[in-house]
C-alpha cells in the first residue's frame, strides 16, 4: 500500500477525530505501562465520553477520567492502542505541561502534602524501615479531595444553578449527615441513582481584576447528596457529608461543569491570571486557595503546576537611559478543580519576599 494511502486511513480510524478538524501528529500507544482490570484499552470509534457512557454508565466523568490520564494531553484525542485507566478512586496523578521540570516541584509537593492535606510519608500500605526512608513513590500523590470541597469554585456568569433542595427531612429546619433531603430535578434532567451532588449557596461576584469583566460568582460548598431514589421531576437524596447544616433552597451541582466533548473545541492556553482569593481576602500566601482564569476548555485539569510571575521592572540606568528587569518567579499553584473556564487552586510554595497579588500572572515553565 503507497504511504499516502495508509497515513489516510490511519487518520480515518483515530479515535477521538471531530469533523472538520485536522487531527495532531499521531504519538503511538499511550499509557501501556499500565494494566489491571480497570484499564480500558482504546478501539476504533472511541472517544472517552463514549467509554464514560458504556464502561462507568456515566459519560459525565469523562473529566475525572482524562484527570486520571495525563497521558491524554488533549481529550477530544485519543487513539487505538492508548491505555485508559478508569479508577476514579486512585489519586489524582501529579501532572505536568513539560515533564522535564518534574524536579522543580518534587520538594514543594511533598512539603504541602503534609502543610495542607495533612499527609505523612508513610504509605499505610508499605512498611518503610528508619534504614530506608519514604521516597516519592511511598508518598500518597493527592489528598485534595476535602480541599476541593472547602475552596469551592466560581460559577460562570453564563450558567445556572443546576438544582435546588426543595425538601428536608421531616421538614426540619435544617439537615445533618445522615439524613434524607429531596432535590428538584429527577429522571427528566438526566439524574440517575447513585449521581452525587454537590450543595452550595452562591456568594459574592468575581471581577476580573485585569479586564474588569465579571466572571461569575463564587460558589460556596456546604455538604455532598447522594442520590437514592429518582422520579420524573424530583429525587430522594441522603446527606453523605456537610460542611455546616444543610437547609432548603440550596443549590446543588455536579462535580464537573455539564462540557460534552467534540462540541467544545479545547485549546491549550496556560497564561493567564490569578483573579480571586478565597474569602475575598486581599493577601494570599502557602496553603492559600486562589482563583485562575484559565479552565477545561484552555486544556487545564486537576494536578497541573502554573508559576505565579511577578511584573517587569523598569529602573533607571545610572549610565543613561531605562532597562527592564525581567518578571520574577513569585510561587507556584496546583490546580485541584477545573472547570469550564476557571479552576481552583492552591498555593504550593512562594519564593521571595514579593506579596502574591490578584491580577498576578501565571504561565507554565
């Protein structure tokens, strides 16, 4: 067969291809290290909110499975042969946009492992002797999933609560772990038992502070509902955790934003800005959770590393004329929810005595 002929037919059984779309160099296999049961090996005609659909029964979790993956650089790619894990149980791995610089932020991650998800080096499910020291392999990669809940996200301006709470418990007052809640949306809207759910109130609006634009509103989590019984527009639920009382008429969402792949053209995009702290506050420092303008639709996901930069500097030459000082190295955050176009994340170290401001730029090194 001539190579024209087989690169075009190659191209026609790619996987994750979008009609009209040029497809990226093709990388061979991805991710065969990995085995088990619940590793997907890809096939013609996939794409991974089709194997969400039929290999977890919800195509919703594409997110959290391309988190999983990061050898899935863009998820309306992927390709026969490519391994796909599909333990959403296991940590978010540690994920980085140039693997080369992995070293940078081996001491950082460990550090705020133990500062911010109280972790210890000490895998429970490895014996490690005073002769021979954790490494990194020994260390728990993620721990992030109460962080998540306690910083919360920002609800674009474009979208709506998708649900509310409509009824507690033997009409209480308020509602504790434990407990059953009723939500208003059912069968109609898609919601299956088993689905969880997020509940929020919707606080304080987000200005952009460099484009003055408003982004949305800050979301604040107060507990997750599990979904056990589903009607046509109603659906019974069971408080699985709280973060204070849970009362009715609060909202509640799923994990990750409603994006249905292939109709969302992704773009990587990793310069952005720092545009929120949690609580609004005006200074940020380690351990703090911040606000990025940048999300799933720019190739962002859960467990990426960004560089918060300073601005350049113009001093005066005391020869004549003016020179720039070249922008700084400030700190570094990791992403620990993504969204549509903004994420939540956290500040894993900070260099310098240079103050993290709103507005700060972020780039990937």
């Amino acid at each position: 067969m001539k190579p024209v002929i087989a690169i075009l037919l190659f191209m026609m059984t790619m996987s994750g291809a979008a009609l009209g779309k040029v497809p990226p160099p093709y990388p061979g296999p991805r991710g065969t290290d990995m085995t088990g049961e619940k590793v997907y090996v890809v096939v013609k005609g996939d794409t991974l909110w089709d194997i969400c659909g039929t290999q977890l029964d919800n195509p919703w979790l594409w997110v959290k499975v391309w988190e999983q993956n990061p050898h899935i650089t863009d998820p309306n790619w992927i390709y026969p042969g490519d391994h796909i894990s599909l333990d959403l149980q296991a940590p978010v791995p540690e994920t980085y946009v140039k693997p080369e610089n992995k070293e940078l932020y081996a001491e950082e991650d460990t550090s705020i492992r133990e500062f911010i998800f109280k972790e210890t080096a000490e895998d429970p499910a490895t014996e490690v002797s005073e002769e021979s020291p954790a490494t990194e392999e020994t260390i728990p990669v993620s721990g992030s999933g109460e962080t998540k809940l306690q910083g919360g996200y920002i609800l674009e301006k474009h979208m709506e609560p998708f649900g509310a709470i409509v009824e507690l418990e033997k009409k209480k007052d308020f509602g504790v772990h434990g407990e059953e809640v009723y939500i208003n949306r059912g069968t109609k809207d898609r919601v299956r038992e088993g689905d969880h759910f997020f509940v929020y109130t919707i606080e304080e609006k987000v200005t952009h502070p460099v484009t003055y634009e408003t982004v949305g509103s800050m979301v604040k989590p107060r507990g997750i509902v599990k979904v056990l019984e589903v009607y046509d527009d109603l659906s019974r639920c069971v408080i699985t955790s709280q973060m204070e009382a849970i009362r009715k008429g609060y909202y509640i969402g799923y994990e990750y934003p409603r994006i249905v792949l292939n109709e969302k053209n992704i773009k990587p995009d990793y310069e952005g800005y720092i545009i929120y702290f949690q609580g609004g506050t005006r200074l940020a420092s380690r351990g703090s959770i911040v606000y990025i303008d940048r999300g799933l639709k720019q190739g962002v996901k859960a467990g990426m590393h960004f560089a918060i930069m300073g601005k350049p500097r113009k001093v005066n030459d005391p020869q004549g004329g003016v020179t720039t000082i070249p922008a700084a190295l400030k700190g570094r955050i990791r992403v620990i929810n993504a969204r549509e176009n903004n994420s939540t994340c956290i500040i894993v170290s900070v260099t310098g005595d240079e103050e993290i401001r709103l507005g700060d730029k972020i780039e990937i090194q």
